[in-house]
C-alpha cells in the first residue's frame, strides 16, 4: 500500500506497509518531506480505508 502526496514544489510517495517509509520525492524539502510523512500519520485510518474501498481484494 502507498499514498501520493502532491504541493505546489513537487510530490512524495509514502509506502504505507510494512512500515511507513518514503518512496520517492521531487521538488520537496527535507521540511516538507517532514510534514507530509507527519500528515499521512495523522489520516492513517482514512488512507487504509480508501485504499481498501478502491482495492477490495
């Protein structure tokens, strides 16, 4: 599982499990990086349920 984060500098994606780790980033900075890891933290429950809504198996 993953998520993409977008700003207007650039974009990361987050692997979510096993654990939450960066994938990849451009454009972004260490602080930004920062703040989006710390994002995806906080909306960790709605993340896992979109993505189960969207992936069902």
């Amino acid at each position: 599982m993953h998520v993409h984060v977008n700003h207007p500098d650039g974009e990361a994606k987050f692997r979510v499990l096993p654990e939450l780790t960066l994938a990849t980033s451009t454009g972004l900075s260490s602080q930004q990086i920062k703040e989006a890891q710390r994002l995806v933290v906080v909306h960790m429950e709605e993340i896992t349920h979109a993505w189960h809504a969207h992936f069902p198996s």
